[in-house]
C-alpha cells in the first residue's frame, strides 16, 4: 500500500508543515521572485526551510512547486525546466522529510488565471500543464499529491484530471475560502466535498483562507456533508497585516493558538492538519505537540 494511504488508515493523525512563501521571505527570498527558482539557484535554503519544520514535527513536507506548472513558471528564468524544477523540489523534500520519517505532498497551485469562459484559457492546456507537472512530482518520488489553494471548479477539475491521467498517487483536493465560507468565485464546501470525493480524492480540504473560526465554520460544512470522510486542513495563523518598517506581512495567530484550533479541528474530522501563509516551525511544533501528544518511532 501507498505509504501515505497505510499512515492515514492506521487512523493515526497525520502533521503538515508551515508556510514556504512567508517564510522564504524572512530568510531573503526578494519580492516577485518566484520561490520555485530557488530549487535550481539555492537549494540549501530550500532544504533549511524544509528540515526546520520535518525537526519541528512535520509528518508531511510539501515540495516547493505551488507555482511549478510551466504555465505558472512563465515569470521564471526555468520555465522550459519545469519537469525538472519539480522533480529537484520533490528529491529536495524527500532529504528533508526522511529527519522524521516523514512523507512528501507534491504541491500543485493555480496557474494564474482563469479558465474560460471566466479568463482566457482552455480546460485542456491547463490539464495537460497539471499533468507534466504531475507526472514530474511523481517522477521525484513524492507519496501523494496536494491540489491547493484553488478557488474554482473549473480548474481544480483541470487539475485532477490532469494529475489522474499521469500517475495512481493519492489526491487531496484543498480549497481556499477567502469569503468565509466560500470561495473567490463562490464555491461552496459542500459542493466541492461532493465532487472531488465522488471523483476518488483521498482527502478533501482547505488551506489559506482568513480567520481560523472561518476555518472551523468550513470544517464543519464539511463534515455535516460528508461524515467521516479524511480532511485536511492548514489555515493561515490569522490575518495578516504589513509592518512598515520591514514591508513583511504579520499574522496576528502564534503557536499555542494554532495548537487550540488545530486540536478542534482534528475533533471535527481533521486527520491532516498543519499551517498555511504565516506559519513557521514554532507553530508547527505547537501543532505536533497538541494533536500528536505521544509520538513513537515509525
């Protein structure tokens, strides 16, 4: 059996790392250079970042692509090295995670714009982009495949069928609500628990997001819609606002506060639960600490 699918069917509640982008920032990452770069130029500091949370209790490392579909990398001086860009990322978790025996979740984010008839692209080319992008994170060597931060039918659909037509790894499918408890283009917890279970997704969830009792109100949509199917969840710590003097976001949640919500929400049917934007290692510590209280070797 698929080593994540084996971890997540022993019933065991599984921790998932913090934030890549916010804390890339702290550690030098320039504003509008695209984080997925750094696996070619500076893998180190990938793997530093990676490390910090898999030693602060992490059981999941996500891989540093959320931007890596080709159509996505268009900024990026490795576009034409997308496969290879993912397929470095998922080796450069793998290292990390292996400090706890931990697993690696290839992440795939949105493209960057829209399918039509809401924006300008096809259904098509944005599956085959989440499928090259699949097809490398499987390449790499990851156990299961993270399709977060998505926002609209369309492309998650894109996106899954994408990932589905390259590889047979387990799928979570991770909304974000930005307006509340929906979507930025209206999607509803119980309608995407719907599709995407009916579909084959191992889990289904939500990452990002605003405050974390919205967090607790999609949670519970959830649940109410489908009982006792596995959800993952990794909300921001709060919401954030700019400090002047450094021009870096401040999210406004520390660790014990990411602990309390992450023990509710693990109450509620979380069986995967971690941090999104704003989240470091200390948070994550807190998390692994309170939803993981005895911890053994694996």
């Amino acid at each position: 059996m698929n080593r994540f699918l084996k971890r997540l069917h022993s019933g065991e509640i599984l921790v998932a790392d913090g934030a890549t982008g916010s804390n890339l920032q702290k550690m030098g990452l320039k504003p509008g250079r695209p984080p997925e770069d750094l696996i070619i130029d500076d893998p180190d500091t990938i793997f530093k970042l990676a490390s910090s949370f898999a030693e602060a209790g992490s059981d999941i490392i996500l891989t540093c692509t959320f931007g890596g579909t080709r159509m996505r990398m268009k900024d990026s001086k490795y576009q034409e090295r997308a496969p290879e860009v993912n397929i470095r990322a998922a080796e450069i978790a793998r290292k990390a995670a292996a400090l706890n025996n931990g697993l690696v979740a290839g992440s795939l984010g949105p493209v960057g714009a829209l399918i039509k008839p809401y924006g300008p692209l096809e259904f098509d080319e944005v599956k085959a982009a989440f499928a090259e992008q699949a097809k490398a994170l499987a390449a790499g060597g990851v156990d299961l495949l993270v399709i977060e931060t998505m926002f609209a039918i369309e492309e998650t659909t894109a996106a899954f069928e994408g990932a589905r037509s390259t590889t047979d790894l387990p799928i979570v499918v991770s909304f974000s609500y930005d307006r509340g408890t929906r979507s930025m283009m209206g999607v509803k917890p119980k309608d995407a628990i719907k599709k995407y279970a009916e579909m084959g997704a191992a889990l289904i969830g939500a990452n990002c997001g605003t405050t974390l009792d919205n967090m607790e109100a999609v949670v519970k949509e959830y649940t109410a819609t489908l009982p006792n199917f596995p959800l993952w969840v990794k909300p921001n710590a709060g919401v954030p606002h700019m400090d002047v003097e450094t021009e870096q976001a401040v999210y406004d949640m520390g660790p014990a506060d990411m602990a309390a919500y992450a023990q509710a929400y693990v109450k509620l049917g979380a069986r995967v639960v971690g941090g999104c934007c704003g989240n470091t290692p200390e948070h994550i510590a807190a998390i692994a600490k309170a939803v993981k209280p005895t911890r053994t070797d694996r």
